[in-house]
C-alpha cells in the first residue's frame, strides 16, 4: 500500500462565471471559494484554478495556461450516457467514443473541451 495518494493539481481559466458554471453543470464539480478565486472538487481529487485577480505563488518553471490542460474523468455509466450528458449541454464532441486504457484498465472515452480549451476525456469502464 502507498503512502501517497494524489489530492490536487492545476487549472487555469480566463474567465470564472464561464468556468465556474461548466465545471459545475458539465463536470458535476462542487465549486468552493478560494481566496479570489475558486476549487473544483470532483470525486475525491480537486483542481486548484488559478485565474482572474489571482497571482499564485510558487507557479511550475511554465505555468499551464488557460486552455492548456489535460484532464480526463470517470464517467460512472456506459459511455453512451456520457455522449447524452455532453449532447444536452450542448458540448462538443471532438473524438470517441474510443477504446482507451486508464486507471481502471482498459475503457471508453469520448473527448471534449472546456470553455478555455482544455482537452477533457470521460473515461467508462463500464
């Protein structure tokens, strides 16, 4: 067993209404404040958004940009439910479904990407 599990990584966005309200209604984030800004809490890990009125410190040697993430998270049903949550939010699809590994092994995604343009994948094993 590992004494390190992962808790938190980094997001930025440009504007935080937008964002706020996509993480929430797309992603099912729970959105809490932060300072000036805000986190996202998805499942048991969480996404530190830097943005707007903010000036983190310390930053990574090249800080992720808005629109510069790579993110991808369980979709807990078949991936078809996924594509209907995405069609009725009028998200994008840019790829899937497709045949991907991840966490849990062997899986299906479907790509799309946050107001920024950050690449987003549900990932379903079911």
């Amino acid at each position: 067993m590992s004494l390190i599990s992962f808790d938190h990584c980094v997001i930025h966005v440009s504007d935080w209404e937008r964002s706020n309200a996509f993480y929430r209604d797309v992603i099912g984030a729970e959105i809490l404040p932060n300072g000036a800004g805000f986190v996202y809490r998805v499942g048991a890990a969480q996404l530190n958004c830097h943005g707007p009125g903010l000036n983190p410190v310390p930053v990574a040697r090249l800080p992720v940009p808005p629109g510069g993430s790579d993110l991808c998270f369980t979709w807990a049903g078949p991936i078809a439910d996924a594509i209907a949550h995405l069609e009725t939010r009028t998200v994008a699809i840019e790829l899937g479904p497709v045949p991907r590994f991840g966490r849990g092994g062997p899986g299906t995604s479907v790509y799309f990407r946050d107001p920024d343009g950050s690449l987003l994948e549900f990932i379903s094993y079911a």
